[in-house]
C-alpha cells in the first residue's frame, strides 16, 4: 500500500474519532489569549522570511528551469 494511501486512511479515521467523541469544552479564553495567538502569527510569518531570506539562492536555483546551478 502507498505512503500517500496510508496517510488518507489514518486522517479519516482520526477526523471520525474526533466527530464521534465530540463534546463541549466548556472552557473560558481570557483577553490575553487573542494577544498569544497575534504573536504566534507573527512570529511564524517573520521566520517564514527569514528562512526564504536565508536559503534565497536554493530556493531561486529549483526554479531555473536547467539553469547553470548558482553556487556560493
């Protein structure tokens, strides 16, 4: 069986265990809760760009099309 196949199976059937095991929380989000999840977006976005900024000339040599690779 393939890897792709076997992955689609396992996330069925967590996405069933979750809808059959469903229930309410109950659970309170203080105001401070809206600021974590702000930051955790923005610091996931800035080192989105610092890794682009970092590996520029990989990402640019995929992309060549059978370019001459760019070497350092």
């Amino acid at each position: 069986m393939s890897k792709a196949i076997t992955m689609l199976k396992t996330g069925l059937w967590t996405t069933l265990l979750v809808i059959w095991f469903w229930q309410d929380a109950h659970a309170y989000l203080d105001p401070s809760t809206g600021s974590y999840v702000f930051q955790s977006v923005v610091a996931g976005a800035l080192g989105a760009a610092y890794a682009v900024k970092v590996y520029w000339r990989n990402i640019r040599s995929i992309f060549a099309n059978g370019r001459k690779r760019i070497k350092d």
